[in-house]
C-alpha cells in the first residue's frame, strides 16, 4: 500500500536536472531559504493547482513542507489546542489521527457512506468540532468521492461553527473514469479550507516535499510555528522539481502513469472478481493506488493479513482504519508497485488465504 512504480520514473531526466543544478549552485545556495518556500516554486505550484485542481490560491499562501505529515503537523499546531474536538473519517487515515493525538485533541469519528463523509452524523455527534479532517477526492481508505451536495453541507457547516477544514488530497491526479474531481477548497468562498498536497504519490516518497495552501488571514500564523520548528524547507530539490513541472517532465510523467496505474488496476479487479468472486466487495477502484475488498464472511482481516506476510503477501488489515467500533473486515491492497503480470499470482495467493481454514 503506498508504493509507486519506481522503475517508471524518469530517472535521467530528473538526474540531468540535478546535475545542472549542482553546476548552478552560487554562495546563496547555501544560505537560509524562504520560510515559506522557494518563490518560483510556489509560483509553479500555484499555476499547476488553479489549472489542475481548481484551487482559489496565489503563491504568497502556499508553504512547502517536508510531506502531508508535516503539513498535518503544523496545521493542527496552528488550529487547534489541547481538548480541541477534531472530526476524523471513520475508517480514516491512522496518521493523520496520530497527529491530533499527539496535540492532545479529542477525536470525533464520522462515518463514511457512499457520499463520503457524513457531515449531519459529524453535526449530531459534535456540532461545535474545531475541525474536521477530510480525503474528499479519494476517501483513504475505502476510496470513496464526496459528492457536491456533501462538499457543500461540509462548508456551510464549517462556516456556521466558525470551524476548519483540513483536506488532505493526496493522489488526486490518478482518476481512471472520469476527469480529476475539482477541490474542495476550490469551492470554499469564505476562506476555512486549509489545502494540503503531496509529491510522494506522484512522483516519489523519498523527495519529502508536499504543500499547504493557507487561507491569507492565517498565513502569518503558520510562519511563526514554521519558524519554531525549523525555519524552512531546504532548496535544492524545490528548484530542480520546479523545472521539472516548468520543463513539462511533470505533465509527461502524470499521462504516462495514469495509463499504468489504471491497467494495473483493471487487472486487479478482473482477477478479484475472477478468483475470488462473492467472497468479497470491491470498493474505491475508480480513482489512486490502491482499492479496498471487504469481506463477506467474518474473518478476522488482521489474522489473514499476518498468514499473508508469512508468504510474501502484503496486504493491509481494513479494520486498523477504524477509530471506534469496526463494522467491516477486509483490506487494503495497492497495485502501484505491482506489475500486471504479478496480479494474478497475488490474488491466487488471497483467495488460497481466503478459503483455508
């Protein structure tokens, strides 16, 4: 889960590009960078997510940050206190909650359903929640997209409560039925989404550069705890990856991979429901890189998934996604890594996994 086709990167155009930075370097390279980012990287950035995702954003409020999680981090810093109630997905992102609890906020699960979040099950349960903490595009993990009527009942309520919303869109550029969905914050006019975005999916974890999109008012905010925490992203690879997306790399290697991710995926489900059939439901395959099966049966997802380990099988127990109660079994399974020739093996594997005793 999580994993990208690392043999399909452009590995000699990014070197070139790394090569001609390091010839490039001058005594300010080596100085202390922008708090905020590179400008003509936020610049680029800006453009790519007016175009691509329909963001309302200029460059002035996009702070790059080491990846989502130190986004999450110095959002929930700024935002929230200690006992501050926060709406997490229920199933949701395990990290994401691991950040509020380390800031010692009280976690509120609002359930999933076809439409994504539930936002008159989050209102019942806690009106007045600080913030809620959303994956509208692509729902981790049952991939699920909010539909406009809930995007719209989440805003109105965010402004109602004076709340924030923190939407996280991390794989957004792989749809394969249907154009990207437009952001959420692309929809806000009264300025309570903060905007956070990563490079891990698209091009490679290692890289450790995502971005947040600040609403302006809060911009000074979110520079005083950046400041604390280490005054800035460092501005090597911010400079290369700015010509990657300026060069027109960046675009080029997107088509090149929603082709693969989306063969990759259509093989998964033919051969789940080839092998496996009515022992499981399929969900999220429309979009990212990964899907989620829940089971038919009650077996425990968390035992089939360490008998799996044992053979070489990596899939990831659906039920450690839920905060509360889990009210299905299944699992997680990414095909980014996965070659269409090594699927239907893999999925042997389960269903063999799936029907032993």
């Amino acid at each position: 889960m999580g994993q990208i086709a690392f043999d399909q990167f452009p590995l000699q155009v990014w070197s070139n590009l790394v090569t001609r930075h390091c010839r490039n370097m001058g005594a300010r390279s080596f100085a202390y960078g922008d708090h905020m980012g590179s400008k003509a990287f936020r610049e680029t950035i800006a453009s790519y997510l007016r175009t691509a995702r329909s963001l309302r954003c200029e460059a002035e409020q996009i702070m790059i940050v080491s990846g989502s999680q130190q986004a999450l981090e110095i959002s929930a810093r700024v935002l929230l206190d200690p006992g501050s109630r926060v709406w997490v997905e229920e199933p949701g992102y395990a990290l994401a909650r691991d950040v509020f609890a380390l800031a010692g906020c009280h976690l509120v699960p609002v359930p999933i359903d076809q439409e994504g979040l539930d936002v008159v099950a989050g209102i019942k349960r806690c009106r007045k929640a600080r913030a809620a903490f959303v994956t509208p595009s692509h729902q981790f993990p049952l991939g699920v997209t909010m539909s406009a009527s809930r995007r719209l009942q989440l805003l109105d309520w965010a402004q109602s409560a004076g709340s924030w919303i923190i939407e996280d869109d991390y794989d957004s550029e792989y749809r394969y039925e249907s154009l990207p969905i437009a952001s959420l914050q692309g929809l806000d006019v009264n300025a309570r989404v903060i905007y956070i975005g990563t490079f891990s999916k698209v091009l490679f974890p290692a890289l450790r550069l995502g971005y947040i999109v600040i609403p302006s008012d809060l911009v000074d905010r979110f520079l005083t705890i950046r400041g604390a925490m280490d005054l800035g992203p460092p501005s090597f690879y911010q400079e290369v990856l700015a010509d990657f997306i300026g060069e027109g790399h960046f675009a080029r290697h997107i088509r090149r991979m929603r082709v693969l991710y989306r063969e990759r995926r259509s093989a998964l489900v033919d051969n789940i429901r080839k092998e496996l059939g009515s022992m499981v439901d399929v969900l999220g395959d429309q979009a990212g890189m990964h899907l989620a099966v829940t089971l038919q049966n009650t077996g425990s997802d968390v035992r089939i998934a360490e008998r799996a380990a044992r053979q070489n099988l990596w899939i990831w127990p659906l039920s450690l996604s839920y905060l509360g109660e889990v009210s299905r079994q299944g699992f997680i399974l990414g095909f980014g890594s996965a070659t269409v020739g090594e699927i239907p093996r893999a999925v042997r594997k389960l269903r063999s996994l799936l029907t032993s005793k």
